[in-house]
C-alpha cells in the first residue's frame, strides 16, 4: 500500500484506545545488560516474553524466525494492528528479526557463528528437537564454552514426559491453579491471563541474570532448564503447601476461602469492590471507617483465626452494609482509613488509569503513524524504566543488518545463503 493511500486509511478508521496513550518522553534506555547478545530461538509467548525482560534491561536480543512465518504468536488474531498481531507486539519489544532456517545446514552454520558471539541462547524445544536441530547446550558448548543455554519447555528436559508438548491452558491444568479458579459449582477455569507463559518466561529471565553474574565471576557457561508446569505449580505454593502440612484439601470458592478471614469481593450499591483485612489493626480500622467500631471489639474477633470460625457470619454482615452506598463513596472512607480496597476494573478502565499513564507504565510508540500500546516493565533503576527502543519487529527486518553489520558477513555469502533458501 502506498503512503498516500496508507494514510487515507488511518484516517477512516474509527479511534481506537492506543490513540488516546501518550507517546513516553525523551530519555535513554536502561543499560543494564549493555553488551549482552541474546539469540531468541522461541516462539509463542514464555520465551518471546523473556527475551523482551532481556531486551527492556538493555540486552541485544537477536530473535531467529523462520522464512516466511517467523514466530507463531505473529498469526495469532484477530485483533491485529498495523499488520500484526497484538499477542506478538506485546512480547515482542527491543528485538531483532532475523530469519534463519536452522534446518537448513546453511542455515544451521549461520547460527553457530551467531552462537559464537553472543552469550546467551534462549529456546522453547524439548530435548528430542535441540538433538535433531544440533542446539542441544553440549553441541554448542563446543562452539561457545560459556555459552547461557536457556529450555523452556512445558515439562523440563528430563522426566517421563519431556517430549510431551504443551502451552499455557496445558501447564494451568497440571499445576491445580484451574481447578482452584472459579466458583464452586462450576467448571474450572484458565486464568484470565496466559499466566503459566509469562511465569516461565520471567523464571527463565531471573535464572539467566544468576548465570550471567556466576559467569563474570567464574567463567562459566549454565544450562537452565525451565518447566512451565514447575513455575505454575510453584506459585501455587501457598495452597499446596497447607495441603501437604494438613491434608486439608481447598476447593474452587470464587476466592472466598482465602486465609486471612476478610479477603474477596463484595458487592456495593453499584459496583464491586475488593476488601482485604489482613490484620487486627486494619481489622478496627475498617470497622472504624464504616461507623461501627463496637464489632472489631467483640472478643470473638480478636484474631484472625477466631475471625475465620466466624467468617460467615462477618461477612453476611458486611455484604449487607456495603450494599447500602456506591462503590465510590466505600473506597473513598477506605482510602483515608488505609484500608486495602479497590475497584474491579475492566480492561477498558485499566486502560485509562490516569497513575499507570503518568507513572510512564502505559504508552505509545509510533510507527508508520499507528500508536502502538506498551505495557511496561514496570521496574524503575534510579528513577529510570524500560524504553521501547525498538517496536517488535517485522519479520526479518533486520536480517541483512545483524548479518552483514555484526557476523560481518559479505554481500556476496548473503545472496549465496538466500539463493538456498537458508534465509
């Protein structure tokens, strides 16, 4: 499509809410990483999303696509914006694309002369496949002695079922989380989120960091090995760890059964709101807050596991109070009463939190005229966030670039590789 007539079609088309982010301001990007290259062998969302943590604390992150499909997350859609999919523009940031078919033995050479100078190599294959594709971490030791070899697979590299494939829903079953999300008569449900995705890829990126300090130290190479089933089972250890010290077995409850005796949503005039009474003094504070000060001094509510014996009836009795004012008018007192509570937002309501945009959390990059969104690091370093430095990339974009600027690869040697079809 011509500029022109690019430009005619933004201009028809409707507002969307990425127009409405502000552009983030001038600054430099965090530089933490600064010198470490990153090959992105992933695909999907727990790999991709760790290289872009790498990316955003200011790794090179050279992601390797295949010819002419490149990541799958890229087809994932609709929505699309701008010609790609919103799944892969949102862990896709501060990368390169190159195109690289590994099959090819072409291919496959031009890798390892990557691997050779880069530090760490990230990939989402299981074992069988690293050993057919020649990526396993002892064949490219041999090329790079100190090489960082990150796996994430859905059950780690060893065990009965390590071949098995595996995505996100996959992980959240095997893990119990499913079976503890929802209400109590109805089926289990997926997290609203890919959670056992982004949990993995943030363990692979906290696991790399660790290599990457031993290795300045000692100059030594790590295989990591990631399970997705591992990172979502572990963030349900505080429910499987009072079974194993009980027997007590917890069901799926809406989130009405936590520990602290006062910790779910409650219904208000209006709208929803969260309430949580994690301890004695917010416990008076909240009763203090709502004209009732005399109930926290009951002595059958003096502690939190006296609370609990009487849950039900604490909160029929607050159920019946919220409902009696607007949501608004409730976290307003609970705000000045420091009182953890707070709305129920939609994503469109999320969108607009005026904190998120002015912390910097929620913004824009502009290409081709498109607001892109950004959701943020949100980690600052010295006052400092991420920047995107770079919109996740088309594919192959940076191909000829990474090749002919970092390999320092001859015009002529790339046209060889594109002739058979290596990339």
């Amino acid at each position: 499509m011509s500029q022109s007539k690019f430009r005619e079609s933004l201009a028809d088309r409707a507002a969307l809410p990425a127009d409405s982010l502000p552009l983030k301001a001038g600054g430099t990007a965090l530089d933490l990483l600064e010198g470490v290259v990153v090959i992105d062998l992933t695909t999907s969302v727990a790999g991709p999303y760790c290289g872009q943590l790498l990316g955003d604390l200011g790794a090179t992150v050279i992601k390797i696509e295949k010819p002419g499909a490149g990541d799958d997350c890229r087809s994932w859609g609709p929505p699309f914006l701008d010609g790609e999919s919103l799944w892969f523009l949102s862990v896709n940031r501060n990368k390169h694309s190159v195109t690289v078919d590994i099959a090819n033995p072409r291919g496959l050479e031009t890798l390892l002369q990557m691997v050779e100078r880069a530090d760490v190599m990230l990939l989402n294959l299981v074992e069988r496949a690293q050993m057919k594709l020649g990526v396993t971490y002892a064949s490219l030791a041999l090329r790079k002695k100190d090489l960082i070899h990150v796996s994430i697979t859905g059950f780690g590299l060893s065990g009965a079922r390590a071949d098995m494939p595996c995505y996100d829903l996959t992980a959240e079953g095997y893990s119990g989380v499913m079976d503890m999300t929802g209400e109590p008569d109805a089926n289990p449900q997926k997290v609203g989120a890919p959670a056992a995705d982004l949990l993995a890829g943030e363990d692979a990126a906290m696991a790399t960091l660790a290599a990457i300090i031993r290795r300045q130290r000692t100059g030594q190479g790590c295989q990591i090995d990631i399970s997705m089933v591992e990172s979502m089972t572990r963030f349900m250890s505080p429910r499987l760890l009072p079974f194993l010290g009980s027997g007590e077995l917890s069901r799926r409850s809406g989130g009405r059964d936590s520990v602290i005796a006062i910790y779910q949503s409650f219904d208000t005039a209006d709208l929803p709101l969260t309430l949580g009474l994690g301890n004695d003094a917010i416990f008076k504070r909240f009763w203090t807050a709502v004209g009732e000060p005399e109930v926290a001094e009951n002595p059958a509510y003096a502690t939190n596991a006296m609370r609990r014996s009487e849950r039900a009836t604490l909160v029929a009795h607050i159920a019946k109070l919220l409902k009696t004012r607007p949501r608004d008018e409730w976290l307003a007192k609970f705000v000045a009463a420091r009182v953890p509570a707070g709305p129920i937002n939609r994503l469109d309501e999320v969108s607009v939190d005026q904190d998120l945009r002015a912390r910097n959390f929620l913004y824009a990059s502009e290409r081709n005229g498109v607001r892109v969104p950004q959701v943020g690091l949100g980690i600052a370093f010295d006052g400092r966030a991420e920047r995107c430095t770079k919109l996740a990339p088309r594919l192959g974009e940076d191909t000829d670039a990474v090749l002919r600027d970092w390999l320092k690869m001859p015009d002529a040697q790339l046209q060889e590789l594109r002739a058979c079809k290596a990339i």
